[in-house]
C-alpha cells in the first residue's frame, strides 16, 4: 500500500525517505555535536532494515523512488530515544528542533 509507514502502519500524506531524514538529522547533529554523528549512522542502520519495503514509494522531499519509507514521528522518535541515552542535553535540543516530527500520526485501518 502507498503511503503507509512501514513501522507503524499510519498513513504518510508527504512520504519521506529515511535517506533524506538521516541527512536531515546529520545536518542538525553536525552543528551540535559533530562526534555523534558516525554512531548516529550506526545506529540507523537496523531501522532502515526493519522498515525496507517491497514496494517503492517516492519521496516527496527528493523525489526518489525508495524503499526506506517511514513517518516523521517513527523516525525522529527512534533517533530522539537514541539520543536521550547518548546525550540526554542534546536530546532536549533535539526535541525543541524537531518537535513537528514528533506528532503521532493517526493509524490507518482496513
């Protein structure tokens, strides 16, 4: 199904690849604290695998067929929880940046 977040089911209006997320949060992070972000990486890649997909989605902010479709609050949620172990100031910066992510979409049911 197209639009669907592949970790937790909801509909996605905008999709966005967790490729452009990474580099989203890479950009934030390199300007916070740049030694974070190669465990940053580390630490996305199981996500990615978790949420691959059978069937491509584009990508609306690069407009790229992907198979790496998650909503913004699975993402950044993944990555806030992260950073809140690492670095539990940081995470607080984390939260004020990205808090429009970290809106719980509403589940979509068949």
């Amino acid at each position: 199904m197209r639009n669907i977040c592949s970790k937790c089911n909801s509909f996605i209006l905008r999709p966005m690849c967790a490729l452009c997320l990474t580099d989203e949060v890479e950009a934030w992070l390199s300007q916070q604290k740049t030694s974070l972000v190669p465990k940053l990486k580390d630490h996305v890649m199981p996500l990615l695998e978790r949420i691959r997909t059978q069937e491509s989605q584009k990508c609306s902010f690069c407009l790229m067929e992907t198979r790496y479709i998650t909503c913004l609050y699975c993402y950044t949620k993944y990555v806030y929880d992260w950073l809140e172990q690492t670095d539990r100031e940081l995470s607080k910066e984390f939260l004020e940046f990205f808090k429009d992510f970290l809106t719980k979409p509403k589940q979509v049911y068949a």
